[in-house]
C-alpha cells in the first residue's frame, strides 16, 4: 500500500487518526486522501480496524477490553510507520477516550505527530448507509454490540478536525484532513 518517497514532503511522518461510527465514512476518506497524498510522492499506510484486526488481532472481538487492546496495536503500529517518515492514516472506530488518548501519548512519548479527526456522522446516517449491513442486523437483533447503536462511543472533546458528512461531500472532507496537515507542517 505504501507509495515511493520522492522529496521533501514525504519525509515527515505522522498519524492521522479517523474516529467515528460504523459507516460514518471512515475509510473512504481515509482511501481518497491515501490517493491525493500518494500522488504528492509521499509513502502513506492505511490501518484499517477491519483489515488489521484479521491478521494483528484476531483473537479479539468487541468487548471493552478487547477494543482498547485492538486500538493500542493499531497505535503502536502507526507510531512506528510514522516515525519512519510514513504518512498514517487509521480509519479505526476507537470508541473509547482512553484508549485514544493513550495513543496520542504513545506518539508524543516518541517525538511522532499525530492528529484526530472526528468522522462525526450521527448514528441515524451512519444507520440508513450501513455499508457492511451491521445496522440492519443490530436493528433485527441478530447482533448485539454494535458502536453507536447498543455499544458506547465517547465523543472526542477535542479532536483536532472534526468532519459533518453529511453536509461535506467527500472531496471536501479529504480537503479539509489535508488542510490539517498542511497546518502541521506535515
Ligand atoms: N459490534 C461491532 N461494533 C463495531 N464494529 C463492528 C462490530 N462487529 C463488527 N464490526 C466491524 O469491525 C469494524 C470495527 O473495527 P475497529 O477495530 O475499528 O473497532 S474498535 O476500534 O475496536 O472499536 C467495523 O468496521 P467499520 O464499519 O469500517 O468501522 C465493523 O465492520
Ligand atoms: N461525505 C461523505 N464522506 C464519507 N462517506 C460518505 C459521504 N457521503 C456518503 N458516504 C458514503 O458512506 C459510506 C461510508 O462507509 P465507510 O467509509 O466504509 O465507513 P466506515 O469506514 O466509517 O465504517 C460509503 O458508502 C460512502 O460512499
């Protein structure tokens, strides 16, 4: 997935943390900005929840606990990556402000840039979109839970972007998350 560096730009590295519900458009953004950036020449990794949990952490599932161990590895991966001057972008529910905010830490402890976005979609878009069915199902009963419907999700207080979806077409929001870094300098 990582793209070759060819200049200047690609040599800093950094975090880009998209928290939000199921289908609040996590990792379309997440996949349309890796595009734009890839295509400024810099090296850029995207940790999906879904796909990483497969081969880093399948021994977990949704629990409390399990989720706060899954968000650590995704953050300690990113760490490294990004400390090696690749561009992070973890489209990662991360429902819970502890687990973020030790993730935050983990890239301040080592000098990393790191920034949260907050895919802030309410749960009734994120429902009547419902990607991967998971709404409909947990509406059906069939699943329990599930983030933003019978699960908890911690609103982050203060996330350095925090992105509507539902008034932002996608273009826009992938302008916005590369303004942010821009601002960083990174
Ligand atoms: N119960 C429940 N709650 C939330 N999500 C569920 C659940 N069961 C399966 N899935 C699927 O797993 C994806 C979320 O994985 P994450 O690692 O991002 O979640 S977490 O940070 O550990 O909460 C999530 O992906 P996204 O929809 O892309 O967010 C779901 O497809
Ligand atoms: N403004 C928008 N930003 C992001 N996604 C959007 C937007 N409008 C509609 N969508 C759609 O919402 C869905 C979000 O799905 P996905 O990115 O997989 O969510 P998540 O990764 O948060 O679970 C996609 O089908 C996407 O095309």
């Amino acid at each position: 997935m990582t793209g070759t560096a060819t200049g200047p730009a690609a040599s800093r590295g950094g975090t880009v943390w998209l928290t939000g519900l199921p289908s609040a458009g996590k990792t379309t953004i997440a996949l349309a900005l890796a595009a734009r950036l890839r295509a400024e020449g810099r090296r850029v990794q995207v940790l999906d929840g879904d796909e990483i949990r497969a081969s880093l952490s399948p021994e977990l599932g949704f629990s409390a606990a399990d989720r706060d161990t899954s968000v650590r590895r995704v953050g300690f991966l990113a760490r490294l990556l990004a400390g090696h001057g690749v561009t992070v972008l973890a489209p990662v529910i991360a429902p819970y402000a502890a687990s973020r905010a030790a993730v935050r830490e983990e890239h301040r402890a080592h000098g990393v840039d790191y920034v949260e976005v907050h895919v802030a979609t309410p749960a009734t878009t994120c429902a009547a979109r419902d990607v991967k069915g998971l709404w409909a199902r947990r509406a059906a009963g069939t699943i329990t839970g599930l983030t933003g419907a019978d699960d908890p999700y911690e609103e982050p207080v203060r996330p350095e972007l925090r992105l509507d979806t539902r008034d932002d077409p996608i273009d826009e929001s992938v302008r916005r998350v590369r303004a942010l870094l821009t601002a960083r300098g990174l």
